[in-house]
C-alpha cells in the first residue's frame, strides 16, 4: 500500500508499505479518506514526541476490509469512523467508561507506537518496522482494533465523516465533559479552525445562547457565522477581552475555549471569563512549552482552568454520529479542501502557515 511516513522531522514522504493485516481483536480498514490537524503536523515538524519512522494520520473513515481472528462484526464493506482514541474495550478504565484514558492506548500506540499486542502493523518492503500513531490513517489501509470503529449511517458521505474522527470528537469532549456546558450559557471559542469551528456549532446545537468566535483570519471568522456563531471577533483589530464584555453586558462568558495551543490565546480565553467561569484549553503546544498565567486571576475571581483530550469514544461517538446523520451538524460544511495522498505533505504546510479554513481532508 501508499503510505505518508514520516522518517524524521519535516520530511513526509509517500513510500509503500507492505499491506497490514489484522491479528486477533482487529479489523482492516480500506481508508477513505484522513483528516489534516495540527497534532500531526507537531509530530511531522518534531515539536510533539513520536517514534520514528511513522505513519501519522488520526481522523479517518473508510470500509471494512478484512476481519481479525474472532471478530464477528461488523460485515466486510460496512462504512465506519473511527475517533483517535481507539478503546481496548478491557481495561479498568475502559470498563470504568473512561476511554479517554484507555491503559492499552496511551501505553502502548502513544507510548511505544504499536497496537495492544505489543507489536506495530506497518513495515517497510525490506521487513523494518514502522511505528503507529492512533490509526495511522495516512495510508490507504489500516489496523483497529474492533471496539474502536463505529459504523457510518448511509446519510454521511465518508469523506465529510472522516472529521469526527478528531476535529468534532475533540469538541464534543470538551463542551460536554470539561466544559460542561449548561443550556443558556454564554461560549467564547478562541481559534476557529477544525475543531474551532466545531466548537462553534456544537455549543449552539447542545444549547448556549450565546457562541463568539474569536480568530485573525477573516476568512475562519465568516466560516464560524456560516456554522453558527452569534458574535464573531477579529483579534488582529479589535480588543477582544473589551469586546467580549461590551458583547456580554461587562460580565464576560461563562465559558471559554482554546484551540490553538499557543500561551497567548490560552491567556487570552481565561481572560474572556467572567466570574466563577471555566476556560478549557484544547489545542497541543509544542513539548515543553510554557504559558505563564496570574494567579490571581483565578484565585479572586474563583475561575476554573480544564485541559481536555478527545472525548470517550465509546460513548460519544454514537451520539456524534446521529447528529451528523440528523443534519443537526454539518461535517461537509467544515470542509475547505480535499487533496489527494501526494499532497499530504503540502497541505501540512499550508496549515502551519494558516491557510487552511476549516478542515482539509486527503482523499486516498
């Protein structure tokens, strides 16, 4: 098969790789087409740890193609998504609900880039190893576990579903878990692009009454109207924290989001609520980066400061998928380029430059 490996930090390159098969507990998956987020492009320019060589690639959809040892469903052919996070299904905290902490996938595929066997799907034609990163679904087909694939309904294309994957899934998370929005509460997002934007039409579908979106670019600002915000922010012209309050008669927002992953968009969102409020910060900065924050700011005005991480697949991916087959949310919407496998790697390149709005997505 084609594949984007990356064999050391800013070169992706397209090679071809011995076709996965899958072992026991796991199926093939034929990948339609893999999201382009930020988290991969720290891994592809060596800001986030990874073992090398690597296919990276986390938010993907596709068919079913082949099935494991033991593996009674779901039938070859069948149309699935799969969130980034891939449940073991039998750890402790898996069992306890908690797939976003799932023992197997943060020792095993983050840590040592393998699936729970302990070994890697992916080699090279001469028989080396290339290591595993969630799905590693820049590639035309790939290995997951089987409680870690949900099927698509019939109503959403699959290049449009491959952004549950990460982008919405990552939102969902965030809103509902660490943020735990209330209906009629008021949301700052500050950075829409992927998951920004999602951000922005989930919180109005799950019932804030007020969504501002908060961005430089013009561009991502007029694509968070279109999915939904209220109020939208240009930070490059505007004060944000003096127009947040004029927006919310001086109280600011009760809570806020960052997905960018930068010290002074997470400043900034803490600084955009009110009192007792919550800031969640979403977005991955580069390994050993720090953002100094006053404490002061928390303390006196009793705020609250959350990381989230995906959200528990298990659980939220079903309810993500019948909002999306229900046209509650829209995935296509998101989307501003589809490109193909060879294009991987400069489409990375125009997301570290900022000028992917939305989502791109490579079509296999």
């Amino acid at each position: 098969m084609r594949a984007a490996v990356l064999r050391a930090p800013g070169a992706l390159r397209i090679e071809e790789l011995r076709d996965p098969r899958p072992g026991p507990g796991e199926v093939l998956v034929r990948v339609a087409a893999c999201g382009v987020c930020h988290s991969d492009l720290h891994v592809i320019k060596g800001e986030s740890p990874s073992k090398l060589p690597v296919v990276p690639g986390h938010e993907m959809a596709g068919t079913i193609a082949e099935l494991g040892e033991g593996v009674d469903g779901p039938a070859l052919g069948t149309r699935v998504v799969a969130p980034f996070i891939l449940p073991c299904g039998r750890c402790a905290r898996c069992a306890a609900g908690r797939d976003d902490f799932c023992e197997a996938f943060w020792s095993l595929n983050r840590a040592r880039g393998t699936l729970y066997d302990g070994t890697t799907r992916l080699y090279a034609p001469d028989g080396a190893p290339v290591w595993m990163a969630g799905p590693s679904a820049l590639a035309e087909l790939c290995v997951l576990p089987e409680t870690s694939v949900f099927e698509v309904p019939d109503a959403l294309a699959l290049e449009e579903a491959a952004p549950l994957g990460c982008a919405a899934f990552t939102a969902y998370g965030a809103l509902v878990h660490a943020g735990a929005l209330q209906a009629g509460e008021r949301v700052a997002v500050v950075a829409v692009g992927g998951v920004g934007v999602n951000l922005v039409q989930l919180a109005r579908v799950l019932g804030a009454a007020q969504v501002i979106a908060v961005d430089v670019s013009e561009e991502k600002l007029a694509l968070a109207r279109q999915m939904g915000a209220t109020d939208t922010i240009d930070g490059s012209r505007e004060d944000v924290r003096a127009r947040v309050l004029e927006l919310t008669d001086g109280e600011g927002v009760e809570l806020a989001f960052e997905a960018l992953g930068r010290p002074a968009t997470i400043r900034q969102a803490l600084e955009l609520v009110g009192l007792g409020g919550r800031a969640v910060v979403i977005g991955v900065s580069a390994l050993g980066e720090l953002t100094p924050i006053e404490s002061n700011l928390l303390v006196r005005r009793q705020l609250r400061l959350v990381g989230s991480y995906g959200a528990r697949s298990r659980a939220d991916m079903p309810r993500l998928l019948e909002l999306a087959a229900d046209g509650r949310i829209s995935l296509g919407d998101t989307i501003s380029r589809e490109v193909g496998l060879d294009e991987a790697a400069a489409t990375f390149d125009a997301l570290d430059r900022g000028e992917v709005v939305g989502r791109a997505v490579v079509r296999m």
